[in-house]
C-alpha cells in the first residue's frame, strides 16, 4: 500500500520555481531615494551632462563627446550603468536614440512643453478638389439625375402628376448627356445601367399615370427590347395594364402571358395575381369559359376572395346551377389569416394582460383584419343574393340553401344578414305580406338582430299608414337595441304622425346622441321645430345638415322655405339659387322662385323662372294660370290662349278656362272664333250663365238673328237659378227648424231633401265657379308622385307641393338594406 505514496522532494533537491524573485540590481528603482549619487545628480547639473559615447568604429557615434567639464572620458552612471555607445568587456551596449521623444534643444533653453506641436498652429486648408475634370462633371451629373427621379416619385405620391412628368422628362434628358459623355471618356462598359433603367421606369410609370398611354408603351418598348436589361421582361406586366385600361383585351391578355412565362415559377403571389389579370380579361371579352380555367388554377393552388366571386360570376354568366353552388362553397372556405375577437378577450384579471389587449384593441393590424373581414362578407352577401334565384326554382329556396351552406360556415353571423336580405327581395317583388312573415321570425333571435329586422317592420307599418303597428315594433326595436338610431328615428316618426312633436323631437335627439352622423334624425327635428314654429331652431338644424350634405336638395328648400317664413325674400331667393343649381330641371323650385320675384315686383325675373317652370311640368295650373294671366296685362292676348287651352286640356270640367279662352279671342278682336268658342261652351255647359251673357252680347254687336233665342235661354237659367237658391234656403231653414223641436221621421225625410239639393247644386255651375270651387282633385290625377303614395316621406326638390311640411323616414340602413 506504501509503495504507491509519493513524498515530498528534500529542500536540497532543485526547485522547479526557483529564479523568478532574482533580478538584476540596476533596474531597483524602489532605492532611488537612498542612492546618493542619483540624488546627487537630481539637484546638480551633473545629471544634465551630455554623455561621452565611446568609439565605435563604422558608426555615427565615432568621436567622444566632451562634457561641460572638459572631460573626454568614457562616464559611467550613478548605478554603474554603462553608456550608450560605451565599450565594457569587449562588447559595445546598442546605440540607443540621443534625445527623448517630445524633447528640443530649446526645451533646454526654457521653452514651453508641446509634444503635439500645437504650437504651429492650425493644419493648412485641404486642397480644392478640381471640378473642371471630366471625371467629377459626370458624377455631379449622375447625382442630379438621381435626385430628379426621387423628386418625380414624391410628387407622385403627392398628387402632383404633372410636376412628377416634368422631373422625369428631365432626368431622362440630363441622364442621356451623362451617357453620351461617359461614352467619350471611357469605355461603353462604365455605364452605368441601373440609374438608366431606373430613369426611363420612372418616366413611363409617369406617362402612365397621366393617362399618355401611347408614351408610356413605347418607353416600355425601349426598356423591353434592351438585353442589357436582365429583369426588363416583366415589364410587361405594366404593359398588359395599360392595354387593359384601353380596352383592348387581346393584347392584354397576350402581354400578360408573356410576362407569365418570363417570371419563374418561385414567384408564386406575382404568378397568381397576373392569372387573376388573365381572368378579369376573358370576362371583359365574354370569354367565360376561359376565365373559368384561370379562376379556378387559382382555387386549386393558392385560393383568394376575388378569384373565389369572379368564378362564381363565370358560372352565373353561363348558367351552371351546380358549378354556382361548388364555386360558392369554395368561396365561404377561403382562409381570411386573421385573429378572431376571441382574441381581444381578457381571459382574467390580470391587469397587464388587460393593458395589452387594450393596446392592440384598435391598432393597424386590428384594422386591417377588420377590413379583410369586412370585405369577404360583402362577397359573400353579394354572391348569395347573386345566385340565390339562379341555383333553384324560387330565390326562397336559393336564400335557403345559401343560408344553410353559410351556418355551416364560420361566417355564422352572415346567415342572419341574408334572412333579412331574403325579406327585402320580397319588398323588391312587393310581396309585403311574405316580407313581414320573414322579419317576424327574428323577434326571437338575439338582440342585435331582433332590433335590426324590428326596424325594417316599423317602417314597413309606417309606409302602409299603420301607425299603431308600426309604434309597436319601433318600441320592440328600441327594447331590443337603445343605441339603434334608425329605431329611435321610427319611434320618432310614430310619434310625429300622431301630432306630439314634442315626444318627437326628444327621440330624434336621443338618436343623435346615439349617432352623431344620423341624418334623418337631424332632418326630422328640423322639420319638428318647424311644426313647432321654433323658427331660429329649425333653421340651425337644417344649416347644420347642410354643412354635412352640401347638395341635398330638401335641405336647400327648407332652409329657403324657412327664410320666406321669416319674411327675409333675398335669402329665400338665394337659397333657391343654390337649389336650381343643384337640381336644375325643378319646376315647383322654378316656380317658387317666380313667385317670390312677382311678390318683390320684378316681373320679368318673374316671368323667366315661371316660364322655366312650365317648360319642364306643362301641367302646373298655378304656373299656366300666371303666364296666361302675365300675357293679358301686357296686352299679347294671342299669345295667352295657348296657356288658357293647356289648362282646359287638364281640367276639363272646369269652364273658366274655356271662358278665358273665348275672352282672348274677343279682347283680341277675333269675334267670330270668340262666338264659335262660346258656343262651344254652350253645348257643355248648357246652364252656364256666363256663357249665355256673352253670348248675347257677342250676338248683339254682330247683329244675329240668334240673339232672341240665347235671351230667352238666359232668362230661363236665371230664374231657374232663382228657384234653387229658393228651396236651399227653405231646406236650410227647415233643417234648423226640424233640429231646434227635436223632430222625428219627417224632419229627418226633410233633411235628406235638404242634403240632396245642395248635392244637386253643388253639381250644378255656379256663377264665379261654375262646378268646382278647387281643381286639385284633376291636378292629383294628371300627375304621379315619384315617391309613392305616401303623404310624410323624405322631403325632395321635385315633389308637387314642397311647401306642405313632410319628414324623413329611417330607410333601410346599409347593414340591412344592400346596395
């Protein structure tokens, strides 16, 4: 066991570390203050003495040195350091430098320490660079040039087309000077090849982009047939595009196979995107089977939105029923690449977590994927809507199936969208009662939904004049939804039908709190104001929605209706002037202009805007009435009858417009068309006494022989006349009678006596109007309101009475009405 035990080496034996302390004396420098010849020489001179370098033969140092002193001998140093350059034992020491570094002969003399030579002062200016070379006049150039193509790109960006065509004209001219000068200094190898290419890009991307399209090819022309261009090829992509803005598809679609097989198959998004290129142009050429081959490589190998609905409008083109259904499937499963909002969910309390998912709540990527969302449902909807009456007999069935097809999605939310959609197809076909039943089903769904189909149905009983029922379901809506401003709009309507405009104007304000951009709403308090005569209020609601739609043309009218109110004429007559501006073939503003203008005393301007008014709607009666009655007072009575004969033509139970007819003709002094044009009347209106009147007098002046017979005629009408105003009096009088003694049977026989001759004789012609006191009833039936039957509907320029106080109803809003 022993044997394998190692001792320790004697202390006689050699140690292994043993040298390392030993060093030689002359370098101690911790003595130094203890050496009395070193400090002998630090406060002498002595240690200032040159030294004396010994002889060494072939060297520079071959003379001693002399001391101060005189001495020509070899010194030693106080540590018995030799000298530099001395001799010891037979071996010379290296000669070492004479002087210390940063050390003069005038430092000796008391000059100031500066081993920098910062004394000297500053360094001499660098050397002027020679501009006059050829070499530096190339590359000022080359640089000008790229500062002009960067200026054309940011004013592109900017808006600026024509200032970004500019620069890059002239960037291609300074870029070919730099090219015809390098070609004189040097070799056509130096060129430099990419500020070309980029110059002349530019330059077409720029033509392009002004809309100079035979400029831009052929500068795409050059950059294509240059070889010296390895990637110049796939310009003809841009080319293709711009072959596809002139309609000229043929060659889009050659350009951009060309450039297909020119990009190699690693550039998969590229390739996709030109055989997306390729379809859209075999379906602007009606080439759908064609298009069909491309969309549906781009389904099978990397699927997209567009691609998806462009093949679905193939297959609707030629009408494969099957192929709609199988291209709509692959539509809903095309993958979006987006976060759900299951996301955006804090899953605790964790106040961090929480922080984060409020950061990224509303940030770019959120918005983004907003966006994406946004626009495959609006795909989605509108091919539904597309195919839905094409794949099966009935669009009921189509809606169905495209509903099932869709639940079964994670387009879930999309399904009820398209009941709702389904219901206004029924309004579209005006199946009223089918819509209903429809919207009717969502009074069970969820909240949302449950507002949004309320809504539709309140308006709907609005639009029928079912106030009640539409009340009810405007209240189910605003249960459903507080926060939904078409329902509090509806409420709102509900209420203003019902005359309390004042509950009224507290929902459409609820409703703008709720939506500041509801502008139904806002239009709806103006015109209760208006109602309410609140003037200065309704005016501020309608100057505020004027400054949101600058060219509606209710806005205008009642802001000009509202002024005329406040009986301020020149900014009624103003506000109409925007009015015809905007809709300029108006007749009822037209006219409304005139009258103005007649009440201000200008009748010329009168007479221009009322016979404006007439050219457009020849069959106002107010308006021909004022022009017939404007050509009497400034005597072209010729020119009246025209008016006078149009009215007749639009009334024809209404006689005073034959009478003016016949009296133009008499004050114009053609007797015998007036005498024609009486009798005429005459053998309407066989009772008129008018008539009868002129008649004879017409007859009396020409001397007829038929004077004696309309005398008699006349004397005939007027006592008849007599007799009836006789008996409504005596039936008046025994109605009071009968209705003061309480009187049974025979009174209420002489009532209905009573009633029946003033029926007679309101049937019968008066003297001033003959049969109607009014002619509303032949102006209501001679022209169709374009907005329906509807008496409350939103206010429009071209409607026949503007001046009667109408609302906006909530339409159908876009989440519930498609475009």
């Amino acid at each position: 066991m022993m044997q394998n035990v190692h001792l320790a080496p004697k202390a006689d034996e050699d140690d292994l570390y043993s040298g390392y302390n030993d060093y030689n004396p002359t370098f101690d420098t911790e003595d130094l203050e203890n050496d009395t010849a070193f400090q002998q020489a630090v406060r002498t001179s002595h240690g200032r003495r040159p030294p004396i370098t010994a002889k060494i033969p072939g060297t520079s140092a071959s003379r001693p040195l002399a001391t101060g002193f005189g001495s020509k001998t070899a010194l030693s140093s106080s540590m018995g350091r030799p000298m530099t350059g001395a001799i010891q034992d037979g071996v010379a020491r290296p000669l070492t430098a004479v002087h210390a570094a940063g050390y003069t002969k005038a430092a000796l003399r008391g000059s100031v320490f500066d081993p920098l030579g910062q004394a000297r002062g500053p360094a001499p200016p660098l050397e002027m660079k020679n501009e006059d070379t050829p070499e530096e006049k190339i590359r000022q150039l080359e640089k000008k040039v790229n500062e002009l193509v960067e200026e054309s790109c940011i004013a592109n960006s900017c808006g600026d087309l024509k200032l970004a065509l500019e620069k890059a004209k002239d960037a291609g001219r300074k870029e070919r000077v730099l090219v015809r000068q390098r070609e004189q200094i040097a070799s056509p190898e130096n060129i430099n090849l990419d500020l070309t290419y980029s110059v002349l890009f530019n330059l077409a991307s720029q033509y392009s982009a002004n809309e100079m399209y035979a400029e831009a090819l052929n500068t795409y022309q050059v950059i294509v047939k240059n070889k010296m261009f390895s990637n110049g090829g796939r310009l003809k992509v841009n080319m293709a595009n711009i072959y596809l803005k002139q309609r000229n598809y043929s060659k889009a679609i050659k350009f951009y196979r060309m450039a297909l097989d020119q990009i190699p198959s690693v550039h998969k998004e590229m390739r996709i995107k030109i055989m997306q290129n390729i379809g859209v142009a075999f379906i602007k050429t009606g080439q759908y089977t064609d298009g069909i081959s491309s969309f549906e490589h781009i389904m099978s190998t990397s699927p997209n939105l567009k691609a998806g609905f462009n093949l679905i409008l193939c297959y609707f083109a030629i009408g494969d029923r099957e192929q709609m259904k199988k291209a709509f499937q692959k539509l809903i499963t095309v993958p979006l690449e987006i976060d759900y909002d299951d996301k955006y969910i804090s899953p605790n309390d964790d106040p961090h977590t929480n922080l984060l998912i409020e950061a990224i709540k509303n940030d770019q990527l959120r918005q983004m994927e907003r966006e994406r969302k946004g626009m495959a449902e609006k795909y989605i909807m509108t091919a539904a809507k597309l195919i839905a009456p094409a794949i099966e007999t009935s669009f009921a069935i189509g809606y169905d199936w495209c509903v099932e097809v869709v639940k079964a999605s994670h387009y879930v939310e999309l399904a009820n969208d398209l009941e709702i959609n389904k219901a206004i197809t029924y309004l579209r076909q005006k199946d009223f009662y089918q819509a209903v039943e429809t919207l009717k089903m969502f009074e069970k769904k969820d909240s949302r939904v449950k507002s949004a189909a309320a809504t539709n149905l309140s308006f709907l009983y609005y639009l029928e004049n079912e106030l009640a029922q539409g009340a009810n379901y405007a209240d189910l809506a605003v249960n459903s939804d507080r926060y939904n401003p078409s329902a509090l709009t509806n409420k709102g309507n509900t209420v203003f039908a019902n005359g309390d405009y004042e509950k009224a104007a507290e929902f459409y304000k609820e409703a703008l709190r709720n939506d500041s951009s509801c502008t139904e709403a806002l239009y709806n308090i103006g015109l209760t104001y208006k109602k309410l005569n609140r003037i200065d209020e309704a005016l501020d609601c309608f100057l505020k929605l004027q400054a949101i739609l600058r060219n509606s043309a209710q806005v205008l009218y009642q802001i000009a209706s509202l002024y005329e109110i406040m009986e301020d004429p020149n900014q009624a007559i103003e506000w109409l002037m925007q009015l015809i501006s905007v809709v300029p073939t108006d007749s009822h503003a037209l006219s409304k202009l005139g009258e103005l203008y007649d009440n201000e005393g200008d009748k010329s301007q009168a007479f221009q805007y009322y016979y404006e008014s007439y050219r457009y709607f020849p069959s106002n009666i107010e308006v021909i009435e004022w022009l017939g009655a404007y050509y009497i007072d400034t005597q072209f009575c010729e020119k009246a009858i025209q008016y006078f004969e149009r009215a007749a033509l639009i009334q024809p139970t209404q006689v005073k417009w034959q009478l003016m007819v016949a009296s133009c003709y008499r004050r114009s002094g053609n007797y015998q068309k007036a005498l024609d044009t009486y009798k005429e009347i005459h053998r309407k209106f066989p009772e008129n006494v008018e008539c009868l009147r002129f008649l004879v007098r017409l007859c009396t002046d020409m001397g007829l022989k038929e004077v004696q017979e309309y005398v008699t005629k006349l004397k005939r009408v007027e006592k008849l006349k007599e007799i009836r105003e006789q008996r409504v009096k005596s039936g008046r009088d025994g109605s009071a009678r009968s209705r003061r003694e309480g009187s049974g049977s025979g009174d209420s026989g002489g009532s209905a006596k009573g009633e029946r001759l003033s029926a007679k004789l309101r049937a019968l012609p008066g003297t001033n109007e003959p049969y109607e006191s009014s002619g509303n009833k032949e102006i209501d039936a001679s022209y169709v309101d374009p907005l329906g039957p509807q008496t409350e509907r939103p206010k429009t320029a071209a409607r026949k009475r503007m001046d009667e106080d109408e609302f906006a109803d909530e339409e159908l809003g876009e989440d519930l009405l498609p475009e």
